[in-house]
C-alpha cells in the first residue's frame, strides 16, 4: 500500500514543489519505507527519493532544485520487490517522451509481463518492482500509438486500452509524461483508491489539478474534491492547453474496492468512493457491539480501551452502545512506524512494546474490552494483551472490527502468505488461546460490508467489494489452489523480503532462473547520500539532487 499524489499549476512560473511535500505528508500513513518527488522544468525532469520519512528525504537544497509546474509524489510501503532506494519511486524511462510513474497496488501478472517486455518488446526491466513493468507497458503502447501532437489524447487512450488489458490486478497510478502532462488511472475493479480535486488558477480561465491516494490530501491542499477516478477510467491532463480529457479505457469495468482500506489503512477524514471513512468506523464499533451482546449476553465488561490509532473511532461507538466507559489505556509513541507495515516479522514484534505503553489505573482490577481493527498474524495482539495483564487487568478480552483474516492479500497489502497469518486453521478459540485472550471475537463479514455501504453518499453506490483477505474470494479470478499463492509465498515472506532486502551486500546472481525478474540493484537510482557536496546528475536520465 502506497500513497500517490500528482499536481498540476497553470501558471508556468509557480511550483509544485512545496505542495508535493505537504500532500505526501499528509499521506505518510500509507507507506514509510520510501518517499520520493519528480518535477519538470523547462523540459528538464528533476528527480529526488530515497529510504526513509518525508520529512528525512526532502532537505532544503532538494526542495530548492524540485522546480517546476507539474510533479509527482509518492510514500513507498512495499508489497513487491525489496526495501531498495532502487525502488523507491518516482520511476522513469525516457522513451518516448520521457515518462515518470508512481503507483500504488500489486500486478499479479508480472511473471508474464516480464517475460512479455524481455522477449517480446525488447524492453529492460532493472529492478523487481511491477511499478517498472506498468512503466514499460505504458510506454511501449504510447509509442505504439503515436499520433500528431494536436491529438495526444487519443494516444493515451489508446496506450491504456493496452494497458488495461495487459495489466491484471490492483492499482491505481500516474504518469508523468514530459512535455505533456499527466495521466491518471485506476484499475478496472476500482481496488486501489485515487480521487482529484480543482481549484482556481492565478491565470484567469485557467485550473490547477491534484490527484491523490486519498481526499485528505485534496483538502489539505486547498482544492476542491470532485470525484473519484472510476474504474477502468483514464484521465489525460494536457499542460499544453489545460484540458482534461477522461476516457474509460477497459470494457467491462466494475467497481469492487478493497475493503480493507475503511478497516485499517485510510485516514479517518478521507472520503473514498463516496464513503466517508469516519462514518464507516463508527457502525463497525456499532455493529460489533451488538456482536458481543448477542454472543455474550452477560458480558462482565468494565471498560472499553481502543488499540491506538486505528481503532479508536469504532471502539468510541462499541461503548457507547454497550453501555460502558471508554477509556485511554495505551499510549502510543507516535515517532513509532506503523507495525503492520513493517519490512518483516521480528521487527514488528521488537516494535509493539516501545510504541505502546500503558496507563496502569485503567487496567488494574478490571475485565477490559480491547478494540482493535484488525487481527492479522497475532504478534500485536499477543504482546498487547500480556501489557493489559502486566498492568493489572484480571479479564482481558480481544475484539477485531473487521473479520478473521485467512487469506492473503495480491492486490496491495503486506498479507503474502496463510501461514502467517494468525486466524488461518484456528477457530475463535484456538485464536484466544494462541494470543493469551479470555475470549475473541471478530466482526462478521456481513456487517463489515453493510457498515461501509451505509456510510455512502445517497447517489454512490458499492454493489461490491475486495473482500479476499476474509473471503478467500479475489475478484481478479485468482483461485486459493492456483500455483500463484505458493509462488507468492516464496517470494514474499518475511525470510525471503529479509533476504532480498540484503542481497545486494553479497555476490548472488542477479538473474535466479530464466524466466524470473532481475534482482534489484541500484543501478537507476541516484545516489542514496545526495548530499550537496557529491550531488551528481542521476544515470537514470532525471536530474537526481
């Protein structure tokens, strides 16, 4: 899961830069690994990425030399490839054009793909991010349907017909095309969020243009949200003209997001597809609450104590229902990242106890209803349940807002393989059990969707969603048997993310077999200290900084 963010300023004389920061800032809860910027100036593309936080990446000397009208912007969170700088994005080739692209999502496909690019249309892939291989593809076809530079858009359309029809899976994304503008895009199932927003321009006539992950970034920004990108749909900004073109570049598109997105990863005051997040979190503490009542009708509850951050907006609704005080008991370290999307297993765990502690007077002598959003491999829970004991509690009790997770998540999100996961062939009390609770209880998948639904606006409609990660049921057509998820779990558990993470330190071959992707290098990549002393122009054709 990444966060993306595009914007375009009419007036040739202001810049991007600044605004690229303040959006990706506020989307940093969407990937910590990496961050990254790309803008143009004067037909001269200036790039700037690295590991680490936003607010680490971007010195003043970077920001300085991020020049220019129109620009990229993305946070790294990684579910394909390694923790390289390699991969951080923006991501670039300069045929034809020169064509910069940030994306957020996961390409099941990109065995075939790379063999397509490699065999077929010639094109080196450098690194294993499929970010590079939705480059490539969009490139190839751009220049496959080239036309004269008064119907760029017709190319475009075109090219992401290709796309779309090459490209399976989750994502959502932009290019960067220099010279002419951005393209924005969203997969045909909508599984990927990506929403823009418009405001006045300082010359008359004219507007400025933001695309984002989310609709905070739209409203932090100080635009107006228009709509979501729909599935399936293309939307080509011309810098030329000012135009905005919009297409629907796929046949069949049909709107299923990933659900997973108002349970855990999206920000409380974003809106996406109509549905506003807050509002969504509240009904599943509703509904979870009735849950409890229902299953246990007796229910010895003291106080209701959210798992910070995510889950204090449904565990504020969870007590107001049941009746009982809600209370603070856990204190969050908030320069913590997020454990969730932590790089591997062992750091997560190493990390639950500095970035929570606890307030010992609201556990000591009481039975305590934990609230969390979710529950996926159990590490978390089971040390946060052992802090409620240590601080005093007699009964500790653990509820999930969202359902037993027991299938990987392909389209995005960190939950690579069944083994892993904490719920996978356990039942609710074998679960308990496994993480030290008196009882667990999850929310039924029913009432997850129908908390999302009626927290839409009264003309959107979500028919269905990415359900997957609960359901087993992937709506790419994916089956749980297929060769695909064994080929997954090799490739990105946590011992083998750990591995590839390190193998640029030793002396493996880049290629492991024929018709596997490359290892990541650092070639393409410009250098990772960047500091004004050694800054150089960056081999990837981008003025690296």
């Amino acid at each position: 899961m990444c966060g993306i963010l595009g914007l375009f300023l009419a007036n040739e004389n202001e810049h991007v830069n600044q605004l690229l920061f303040d959006g990706l800032t506020v989307l940093q809860h969407r990937g910590q690994d990496a961050a990254g910027m790309v803008t143009s100036h004067d037909r001269r593309l200036h790039l700037r990425k690295d590991n680490g936080l936003v607010k680490d990446v971007f010195d003043d000397h970077h920001m300085a030399e991020l020049r220019g009208n129109i620009g990229l912007g993305h946070c790294r969170y990684p579910t394909a490839g390694s923790s390289s700088c390699a991969e951080a994005q923006p991501l670039y080739c300069n045929h034809p054009h020169g064509i910069c692209v940030v994306h957020n999502g996961n390409l099941v496909n990109t065995t075939e793909l790379y063999v397509l690019l490699r065999d077929e249309l010639q094109r080196h892939v450098n690194t294993d991010s499929d970010s590079e291989i939705l480059l490539n593809i969009f490139a190839d076809k751009l220049q496959k349907h080239k036309s004269d530079k008064e119907d760029f858009s017709s190319a475009v359309f075109n090219a992401m017909d290709d796309v779309m029809s090459l490209c399976k899976g989750g994502y959502a994304g932009l290019y960067l095309i220099n010279g002419y503008g951005i393209v924005a895009f969203r997969d045909p199932h909508g599984i990927r969020p990506l929403v823009f927003g418009t405001k006045e321009s300082s010359i008359a006539g004219k507007k400025n243009y933001v695309f984002a992950s989310e609709s905070v970034a739209v409203d932090t920004l100080g635009f107006q949200l228009v709509r979501d990108v729909q599935p399936g749909e293309t939307i080509f900004l011309d810098m030329r003209t000012n135009k905005f073109h919009s297409k629907i570049t796929h046949p069949s598109p049909s709107l299923s997001p990933c659900i997973f997105e108002y349970v855990y990863f999206a920000r409380p005051d974003s809106i996406m597809d109509g549905v506003s997040v807050y509002e969504s979190r509240l009904k599943m503490g509703e509904t979870l609450a009735h849950k409890v009542m229902k299953q246990f009708p007796n229910f010895d509850i003291d106080v209701v104590i959210p798992i910070p951050d995510t889950s204090r907006t449904s565990a504020l609704q969870a007590a107001y229902v049941l009746g009982r005080p809600f209370r603070e008991g856990f204190i969050k370290n908030r320069y913590i990242a997020r454990t969730f999307i932590m790089p591997n297993q062992k750091t997560r765990k190493k990390s639950v106890r500095l970035k929570l502690n606890t307030i010992k007077s609201e556990f000591a002598g009481r039975n305590v209803l934990l609230v969390d959003d979710s529950i996926v491999r159990g590490t978390t829970a089971k040390e946060i349940i052992q802090m409620a004991r240590d601080a005093g509690a007699k009964k500790v009790y653990m509820t999930s807002a969202a359902p037993p997770i027991r299938y990987p998540n392909i389209y995005g999100i960190d939950i690579p393989t069944q083994n892993e996961l904490i719920a996978f062939n356990r039942n609710d009390k074998e679960i308990a059990e496994k993480i030290g609770g008196d009882w667990v209880l999850y929310q039924d998948l029913p009432d997850l969707e129908t908390a999302v639904r009626e927290s839409c606006a009264p003309n959107q409609v979500i028919e269905k969603f990415d359900t997957s990660c609960f359901s087993g049921t992937y709506v790419t057509g994916e089956d749980i048997s297929d060769s695909y998820f064994s080929n997954l779990h090799e490739l990105r558990n946590d011992e083998a993310q750990t591995t590839r993470n390190l193998s640029h330190l030793g002396s493996k071959s880049s290629i492991d077999s024929k018709n596997k992707m490359p290892m990541q290098s650092y070639h393409g990549c410009e250098t990772v200290s960047n500091d004004r002393s050694e800054s150089k122009e960056a081999d990837i054709g981008c003025d690296g900084i």
